[in-house]
C-alpha cells in the first residue's frame, strides 16, 4: 500500500509572509525627496549647472582687460676688441660682466571688437540657462523613472500576495485530498497531482521573491541609500491612477514648457549668437596695452657702475582684417545654414511630441478600458472559483476542473494588476512629456 508521506514545504515558502514583518513603510512622496538629494546622476547633472553658473562673468566674456606681471634677471660676459677707424691703438676689453635685473606691470583690453564681447556675454547668459534646463530634465526624468519603479515594487508585492493566495489555495486543494485519500475516497493520482500544483505554484512563489528583492534593490540604487539591500513596504497597496486628465491641457502645457523642446529652442538661439560672433569680424577692432617697467643694471666694466631706467608705456592698436582667403564669408555662410538646421529641428521635436503625445493618450486610454474591463473579469473568476471549490468539497468537481477555476483567478489578478501598472505608466509618461511631472512630489 502506498504511504502518504508528510509534505515540506521550502523554507523560503514558510518565510514568506514574515518577510515583510518590521520593516519601515515609504511612500512616493518619500522615495521622490530621498532621490532628489542623494542620486548620483543628479549630483553630477548639478555640478555641471555650476561650471555653467561659474561662466556666467564679466572676465569670461572679455568686458575685462588683462594685467600682467614679470620679471627676469639675466648675467652676461663679454670680450671685445674694438679698432679706432684711424687706425690707431686697439682697445681691448676682457670678461666684462653685465648683469640685468628687469620688472613690468603690463596691461591689455579690447576696447571694441565688433560687439564680440557683448554677444559672448549673452552667449554665456544662454549656457547658464541650458545648464538649467539640463539640470531640469535629469531631474524630470529621474522623477519619471523611480515613480514607474516604484509602482512595479507595488505590482510585484501585490503580485506576491495574489500567488501567496493561491499557494494558500493549493494547500488547502492538498489538505482535502490527503484526508480523502486516507478515507480511500480519491486515487493517488488525484493526490499527486494536488502535489504537483502545489509545487508548481510554491515555486512561482519563490521566483516571485526574486523578482520583488531585484525591484527593491533596484529603488534603493536609484535613491542613493548607500544601502541597496535595505529592506522597506510601500505605502500603496493599490495602484491608482487618475483617469480624469484632460487632453488639451496636457496638450498645450507640452508644447509651451516641455524642457526637451526648451532646449531645442535654446540651441537655436546659440546658433544665432554664433553668427552674431562670426559677425563681428566685420568690423575694426581696438585695443589698449599699457604697463609700467623698471629694470636695473651693474656692470664690472665702463664707464658706468649701475643703471636704472623705469617708466609707463601706452598704446592702441586700430586694425581691421581687410582680405582672409573668403574664409570670413564661408563661416558666415555655414553659420546661416546651421542656424535653418536648428530651426528644423526645433519644427522635428514638435512633431515628435505631437507624435509621441498621441501614442500615449490612445494607450492611456485604451488601458483605462482594459483595467474597467479586468475588473469585471476578476469578480466573475472570483464566483467561479468559490462555486467550483463548493461543488469540489461536495465532490461533485474534479480536481483538474478546479485547477482551472484556481489558475483563471489567478490570471485574472495578475492581468489586472499589468493593466492598472500600464495605465499608471502612460500617465507618468504624459505628466512627464507635459512638464507636470513635478505634481508626484507635491501631490503627496
């Protein structure tokens, strides 16, 4: 006779639904402040915002002028013969040693250079902003990116209580056929399968976790913690979204403040600044130097023991590039066409996001449909389920039958639960595509 062997379930599967006991509960709101201050790439991004800060100067641009300071010293020997043009006695001079000790102030400013200096000022002015800009996009995609992780942890944990039930499910499916098979009621093959399905949703349950532990790790990485196997809940047990969001409003926020789109618009201007710079050579420029020197002299030989000469030297200089080989003309030239470049692709980012825009409002509400739609299907799997497990307590059902029942309602969950995940993600995309991605740390 064939002897029912006690069943052991995988010590993972007994620590399951301890796992989540102690352990600290953060909301988006939360997970949103932890990663604005300690990400990584947002730190770097807000370096960079410096460097452009820190150009942003007078000097940077060339209103300043330039001031200098040197010295030198230097020794010198000499031997000479020198011959009177008479012809008379030559003069001999042997080892005369000079030694020289000089020092200046100097000073050098353009004065006018085409209004060079005036367009490399607004230049500098434009780099600021597109460094902000820059800064304001990391910062949109990064709110964008750990939303969406964060309600995959909140689909994966609930994923993880639907299989939870169901293994609840399948070991109360075994407990009914062990305690019918003593009796003598059900075959063996009907407790081996039991078995089987037992297993089979034990082992779901184990990669489950796994799938769940990556998510975690992956939201700590994002945040910064400087621990990625930190242990913590979410505050959401569902996923909701808005369904209310209006489609002109998102429309006409994208296409005035979408920050990819600002800084398209921003490379144009830098175009035309780069002409207006090209432009500058049109004209003659002017510059001043000035400076002040003293220099110092001993000599071993002469007339003379020491010398020292100082005083100030000023000066302009007026010049204007009258020939370079057409090169002048041809950067001009290349300049225009770059500046109708930037135009092009400021009209190509528009009809992108016009394009992208429409993508995401149809699937936004294409998986509003499907969640309504998954909703009714979840209930009716749930009546299903509870009538097929009452007809299997009668015996009145196989245990196959019920297998179905149970794996339906499983599928059905977990259907729900990717359409609710998708219709949260389309939202994110188009808050974030809009420039009111902003609204998941405030709305919290």
């Amino acid at each position: 006779m064939f002897k029912l062997k006690r069943f052991v379930l995988p010590a993972i599967v007994l620590l399951l639904p301890f796992l989540s006991a102690a352990q600290a509960v953060i909301d988006l709101n939360e997970v949103i402040r932890i990663g604005l201050e300690n990400n990584y790439d947002l730190k770097i991004s807000r370096n960079e915002q410096q460097i452009s800060d820190n150009n942003l100067t007078l000097g940077n641009a060339g209103f300043l002028p330039s001031v200098g300071l040197n010295s030198g010293y230097s020794v010198r020997e000499n031997s000479s013969d020198q011959f009177p043009a008479g012809g008379g006695e030559a003069v001999t001079t042997r080892n005369s040693v000079t030694q020289t000790l000089d020092a200046g102030l100097n000073l050098n400013w353009t004065i006018f250079e085409g209004f060079k200096v005036q367009t490399n000022y607004k230049r500098l002015q434009e780099l600021k902003s597109v460094g902000e800009l820059n800064t304001q996009l990391a910062v949109e995609n990064f709110i964008a990116d750990i939303s969406a992780e964060y309600y995959n942890y909140v689909q994966q944990t609930l994923r993880m209580r639907n299989l939870r039930q169901a293994l609840n499910l399948s070991r109360e499916r075994l407990r009914i056929v062990e305690a019918r098979y003593q009796i003598g009621s059900l075959s063996r093959l009907d407790l081996q399968q039991a078995r089987v399905d037992f297993n089979a949703d034990s082992s779901q349950l184990i990669q489950q976790y796994e799938v769940l532990h990556s998510s975690r790790i992956l939201l700590n990485e994002m945040m910064g913690t400087g621990n990625v196997e930190q242990h913590f809940m979410a505050a959401d047990t569902t996923i909701s979204f808005d369904p209310m969001l209006s489609k002109p409003a998102l429309y006409d926020n994208m296409m005035k403040v979408n920050t990819a789109l600002l800084l398209t618009e921003k490379n144009k201007v830098l175009s035309e600044l780069d002409l207006k710079t090209l432009q500058s050579q049109n004209y003659p420029y002017l510059r001043l130097n000035g400076g002040y020197g003293f220099t110092h002299y001993d000599y071993t030989k002469g007339n003379f023991d020491k010398q020292r000469t100082w005083g100030p030297t000023v000066g302009v200089t007026l010049g204007f590039t009258i020939f370079d080989g057409f090169n002048r003309s041809r950067e001009q030239k290349n300049a225009r066409i770059r500046i109708d470049n930037r135009e092009l692709q400021v009209e190509r980012q528009k009809l992108m996001l016009q394009s992208d825009f429409a993508n995401m409002w149809l699937a936004y509400q294409n998986n509003i449909q499907l969640t309504n739609l998954e909703k009714e299907s979840l209930e009716n799997a749930q009546i299903n389920y509870e009538i097929a497990m009452d007809r299997y307590k009668l015996g009145d059902l196989s245990g196959i039958l019920l297998r179905e029942a149970q794996v339906s309602l499983l599928q059905a969950e977990q259907r729900l639960l990717t359409a609710q995940y998708r219709t949260k993600l389309y939202e994110i995309s188009l808050l974030q595509i809009s420039g009111r991605i902003g609204e998941y740390l405030s709305a919290h």
